[in-house]
C-alpha cells in the first residue's frame, strides 16, 4: 500500500455479510471519555467514564431486501479501510431504527456497542 493513500473507502460487514454501502460511513470506536476537573486555583486532573463505539452507514436498497433483519443485536460488525485498518465491535446492536430514503434509494443503519478493537 502507498505511503500516500489516505482513508477513502470501508467495507462494512455485520454478521459476516457484507453491506453495499454509500460513501460517507463513519465510525467512532468509543473507548475512554476524560473529564478534566478544575479546582478553585489549579487543573487538578481528570476522571474517565466509558464510551460505546457507534457505526453509521447508508446502505443501497434493493428488490428483496429486508430492512428488519438489519435491526438486530449481538452481531459482530467489521469496518476495514481502504488504508488497511480494520475494526471489530462484538456484540453490537442497532442503535436505531433503519431510516429509508426514497429519495435516495437507502436505508440508514446506526448500531453501537462496546468499544471497538483495532484488529489491523
């Protein structure tokens, strides 16, 4: 791979089957969330509260597709990187109903879950 490449494209699988997914998927790994904590006179430090991780896309709907079985829980979502960074959130739970966009030909998919792991 190019030193040069930077991030483009991500394949997106949940449960193994790979989504066909529009441009624009993010995903926020989640992990630890710090909290400064400033007294009277000084920065006196800081506390940390768990965040989940959260996978947003827009999937192309086709003829036969069921949107419900996108709604789902305890599935592994894998989101890899044109750039070869891949990351697996186990257990994971759509977040949200799926949202269809006529308009567009899509559905939404949010799902969140416990922070994910850097596999590569």
């Amino acid at each position: 791979m190019a030193a040069q490449q930077r991030l483009g494209k991500a394949v997106i699988k949940i449960g193994g089957n790979r989504l066909e997914t529009m441009p624009g998927a993010t995903l926020d790994p989640g992990g630890t969330v710090r909290q400064t904590q400033v007294g009277a006179n000084e920065v006196l430090g800081y506390t940390e509260t768990p965040k989940q991780s959260r996978m947003e896309c827009e999937v192309s709907l086709r003829r036969g597709m069921s949107v419900r079985e996108l709604d789902t829980a305890g599935v592994t979502i894998t989101f890899e990187g044109d750039t070869g960074q891949i990351f697996s959130i186990a257990d994971a739970w759509c977040a949200e109903p799926p949202v269809i966009d006529s308009g567009k030909g899509t559905a939404r998919l949010v799902y969140e879950g416990p922070p994910a792991e850097e596999v590569a």
